[in-house]
C-alpha cells in the first residue's frame, strides 16, 4: 500500500512526506521530480516549450507508473487532481491524503518559488493562489480518503498524524 499526499504547493506535502517515510521505513517519491527526469527539463521549461497540456500528459504516465509501485510515499504535485484518470490510477494501491491549508499561509510558504510557472497569467500571486485553490478544492475533497489541516501543524504534527492513519489500514 502506497500513501499518496495530493493538495496544493505549500502545504507540506514534500516534507511531510520524506517524514513520513523514513518514519514508516517505506521509500518517498516526488512526482514533480520523476516528471523533471522524464523530460530531462524543469517544469517551466516543459511549460514554456510544450505548454501545460504537455505537462499534464507527463505527470499522468508518471501517476500510472508510480500507481504500480508499492510501499512508497508520493508527494503528488498540486495539479494531479486535474485530470480523474490520475487519482484513479492513484488510488488502486494508495491511501489518498489531502494537506490542505488556507490561501495566506499558502501565499507565506511558496511566495519565493520560482520553480512552477503562472496557472492563470496575469494575475498577482494572491489571486492565482486564491483562484486556482478555489477551483480545485472540489476535487480535492471528492479524491482525499483523508484530509489534514496543516496550517497549525508542525510537519513532524503533520507526518504524526499521517502515520496514525496509515497504520490503523
């Protein structure tokens, strides 16, 4: 069984997650990372060449090839919820976790990031982070067998309570 981690950047998704599995002895992938290999480029060069339809093709083989694996931790990337074909390949050998916090302490964890270019175009940080998440959200919740709340937590608070799931499945 597999402990997928899905939520929008910023909530502590790839910390958790390296946390989490060295905490359970299971191994952590970043999805974002295995996308990066698989098309030997960044994520902003993919979008900037290919455009983000592209990119969500990479990141759903990604999805079906980790979906294979066992014993692992998937820190997914926020948009995996996008395409249903994804958290169904996810969810036949995983435990969906949704981390979830509010717009600000989103904006407060990622307002550096460089690495993940613009969704919306045009828009100040706030609105994209606030837009995007509110779209999401829906699908979010329909995808997660459980949800956390991180903005109060601390990631070891977050990986405590991941761990307490995972191991009463």
């Amino acid at each position: 069984m597999n402990i997928v981690l899905i939520g929008y950047r910023g909530t502590g998704k790839s910390v958790v997650g390296a946390l989490v599995a060295k905490r359970l002895g299971m191994r952590y992938i970043g999805m974002d990372e295995c996308i990066i290999a698989k098309a030997d480029m960044s994520i902003p060069e993919i979008v900037d060449k290919y455009g983000w339809p592209r990119f969500r093709d990479l990141e759903t083989e990604v999805a079906r090839e980790l979906a294979r694996l066992d014993n692992v931790v998937i820190d997914t990337g926020g948009g995996v919820i996008e395409r249903p074909e994804n958290i169904e390949a996810l969810r036949e050998n995983g435990c969906i976790i949704w981390l979830k916090a509010s717009v600000d302490t989103i904006i407060s964890r990622i307002q550096g990031d460089t690495q993940r270019p613009s969704l919306t175009g045009g828009k100040t940080f706030t609105e994209e982070v606030t837009e995007v998440l509110a779209r999401r959200t829906p699908a979010y919740q329909q995808a997660a067998q459980h949800e956390i709340d991180t903005d109060q937590l601390t990631p070891e608070e977050i990986a405590d309570k991941i761990a307490a799931i995972c191991t009463k499945e």
